[in-house]
C-alpha cells in the first residue's frame, strides 16, 4: 500500500476515521468548530465550549448528542492523514459523523471508509458554510508531473456559479470567464453545460462525483463519461426521473491572467479588439456581465 496521500477523490473528500470524520469534510468541521467557538485553542491544545454540543446542534440542524456514559476524552486532535491538519475526534467527533449519518446527510460506502456526500449533505453543509471550494495549485509547481499550469478545482454542487466564474476572473483560472451571465449553481452549470460566447463548462471539467438515486452510492464520472452535448449531459433527467444527483465537481483550469487569442466573433465585438488578442480575464467578466444585465 502506498504511503502518499491522495491528491483528490472520494478518499480525500469525505471518510471516516475510526469512528469520525476525516478528508476535506473533517478538516473542514474542525476549522468551523475553532472558528465559531464549539471548540477553544489552548496553545497547542483544544477543549469544548461548555455548550458546544448543543451549539453545533443549532448551528448545523443536526441532532450532536455526545455519549455521557463513555470514559473517552470529549474531544482530542487528529491528524487528517490527507490535509495534514488536525480533525475532530473524541465524543465530539463520533457524535457529529453519527449526527451527519442519520440526518442523511453523508452514508457509508460499502466496504470502504469512504463517506459519500448526499445532495442534501451537499447543500446543507453549503447553506451552513462548513464546505465550497478547494484549490490545488501543485500542477504549476516546476518538479510536478501532472498536467503543466493546471489548477485543480473541487467545488460542491450547490456553489453559485457566478461565484466560481468571479473567483476564476480574479485568481487566475482561465476558461469560464466568459460564462460569467449565466445564473445558477455549479450542478446546473454541468447539469446543462453551460455555453456563451466561444466557452462551455464541458472544456474545463475533470471529473463529477454523484449520488446514485438508483443504487444508494457515490459514483465518479471522468469528463469523458459525462455525456457532454450542447445544452445538456448524462445527468440531465430527460423523459424519466433523474438517476444522479451532483454532489462535487472537480475543474481543471489552466492557470493565466488573460484570455487565449480570442476567436469568438461575438465576443470580440463585445470587447471591441481585433480576432486573435489577448485580453485580463477581468475585462472578460465585466464586459459580459455588462451585456447579460
């Protein structure tokens, strides 16, 4: 078995350990719960509130009972073997992911520590704050072997797609700028592939994790399995109920602060420069924010 942590996959975004949850998930609960005061750092060490169950009860709408009657300390640090920062454990831990299981918000892989994200999951811990976008810059990195310049993206599903295009304008992340008027979550963006002016969501996605309706399980689909067409993909429902619900989508931008050589005739006229320039990824948004409102 290797040692290395992976970079991304159902592994890194949600499993537990032991009897908590770790990967992004975890590691994204305990910045939460350091944050909103559950849980206050001494030093290098952590203890609870004296409320803290019924405070991320409230916070999150989960039932977070912690089990008086077991001697285990209330809550201690774990190294998240992928993050490299501390998740919660102890009480605390066992009692949010048993709280995240039964509230349906995650469910258990079989055979595995994996822990697959529901659609409800997915935007219950959006509306809550605890989870949105990681970025992974490691392919700009000069000793790294994957693709040269590329920026992996992993959004939740229920992330506005106007604030990943904005983000994309002013971090760097070439190839949706001009998509930025089309409103609507990050799932309907794939969902329905979103397409202006030259660009479509199908150019830059990666992969997309799901929840299977059918089968009860997560399911990742390559971009080259994701049934891409104009205005649609395979996770349109068509004439029948819909079988997959978005859960995360991962992008692979190329990392730059202009365009490529513009082509698009439309978009050209827009930005009132001749075919073939280069224009900030900024002035690309703006100008089609201007056109869309």
């Amino acid at each position: 078995m290797s040692n290395h942590a992976p970079r991304s996959g159902p592994l890194r975004a949600a499993r537990s350990c032991y009897d908590h949850p770790a990967g992004r998930l975890g590691t994204a609960l305990a910045r939460a719960a350091v944050q909103r005061g559950w849980v206050l750092e001494e030093g290098d060490s952590w203890r609870l509130a004296d409320d803290a169950a019924a405070q991320v009860s409230q916070a999150l709408g989960l039932d977070v009972h912690l089990d008086t009657a077991s001697r285990r300390p209330d809550l201690r640090q774990c190294l998240d073997w992928t993050e490299h920062r501390p998740h919660l454990a102890g009480k605390l831990g066992a009692a949010v992911l048993d709280a995240l299981l039964a509230a349906g918000w995650v469910a258990r892989t079989p055979g595995s520590r994996v822990l697959a994200v529901t659609a409800l999951g997915a935007e219950r811990l959006r509306h809550s704050g605890i989870q949105g976008v990681a970025v992974d810059a490691s392919g700009c990195e000069a000793d790294n072997l994957c693709f040269s310049g590329g920026v992996s993206v992993t959004v939740a599903a229920a992330e506005e797609w106007g604030d990943l295009v904005e983000r994309a304008a002013r971090e760097g992340w070439t190839g949706v700028t001009a998509l930025a008027g089309l409103a609507g979550t990050v799932a309907d963006a794939v969902t329905g592939n979103f397409a202006a002016y030259g660009q479509q969501v199908a150019d830059v996605v990666w992969s997309v994790r799901t929840w299977d309706r059918a089968e009860r399980t997560q399911r990742t689909f390559a971009m080259a399995d994701c049934g891409f067409r104009s205005g649609g993909s395979r996770f349109a429902a068509g004439e029948g109920e819909r079988r997959y619900d978005i859960v995360e989508v991962a992008f692979l931008f190329r990392a730059g602060t202009i365009t490529a050589p513009l082509d698009d005739p439309a978009l050209t006229r827009l930005l009132d420069v001749a075919p073939g320039e280069r224009v900030p990824l900024p002035r690309v948004r703006e100008a089609v924010l201007g056109a869309s409102g």
